[in-house]
C-alpha cells in the first residue's frame, strides 16, 4: 500500500492547512512590491533585511499561515539556495469569490497579466499570474461555477 492509499485515521494524523511557503527570491525588492502591492497580502514582520514575512490568514491552532521571502543571499551558511530548474509548479493562494473578482478588476485596471481557470471537478477556479521570479501564483476560490 502506498503512503497515499493509507486514511488519515490510520497514520494518525492528517494535514490540516497550509504553514509557510518560502521562496528565495532572485529579485527580493521587486517580489516584496508583488506581493504586498498587486496581490494585496500585508506584511506580518520584517527580519532584518532580505526577509520579509506575509500573513497569509489564519492557520491552524494558532499557527498563522505565512509567505516568506528570502532574498538570495540571505543565511546562506543554511544550505538552502535556489535550485536552477526549480520543481515549483506554483503557489496557491485562498480567497473568497468576490475578493477574487475584485483582484481581476484590480488587475485590468493595472493592466497585470494573468489568466482564469475553473476546475468544474472539484468546483474551484483559479486566477494565475507571474511573480517578478517567474514563479506560477494562484488566487483560488470556491464555489465555481457560479450559477445565477
């Protein structure tokens, strides 16, 4: 049996939302501008410089969920740098329908590039755009379609 096939009441324990996604950034002040001003997420703390962390609502029993940006060069002596070719498909972000809505019509009036996809399988769609890195960015809602 793989590890995927065994319930949650069998392994004891079972994922209960999203802690943090760090990303080491090629271009930290450009991501910082993303993030906070076209995707709209305040900022929960800076750490000195080349770390900044996003509040990405509640977590789980008090663990706020977070986005946290890394500039390259920060801790390097941590071993974890950004890999060429990273495995990253995207990140994605949860919000409501009308704040999606509302990010679409934010960013015509920007005239930011993104797309719209709707998963009828599991009712969700999703507004993608590009953070400065080239990283994939999600703002995903439920609930779709929308039937009037």
């Amino acid at each position: 049996m793989q590890n995927s096939e065994i319930p949650a009441s069998r392994r004891g324990f079972s994922v209960s939302g999203l802690g943090e996604i760090a990303i080491r950034c090629i271009d930290f002040d450009a991501m910082v501008r993303f993030y906070r001003d076209v995707v709209g997420l305040e900022v929960l703390a800076e750490r000195g410089t080349g770390l900044v962390f996003f509040g990405l609502g509640n977590g789980v029993e008090g663990h706020t969920s977070v986005l946290a940006l890394f500039a390259a060069d920060r801790n390097p002596d941590l071993g974890v740098a950004r890999i060429e070719g990273s495995t990253l498909h995207h990140l994605a972000l949860s919000l409501s329908q009308a704040d999606q809505a509302a990010a679409c019509r934010f960013f015509e009036s920007e005239r930011i590039p993104y797309r719209t996809e709707e998963f009828a399988w599991i009712g969700w769609r999703g507004v993608f755009l590009s953070d400065p890195d080239g990283n994939t960015v999600e703002l995903v809602s439920a609930g779709w379609p929308v039937t009037p």
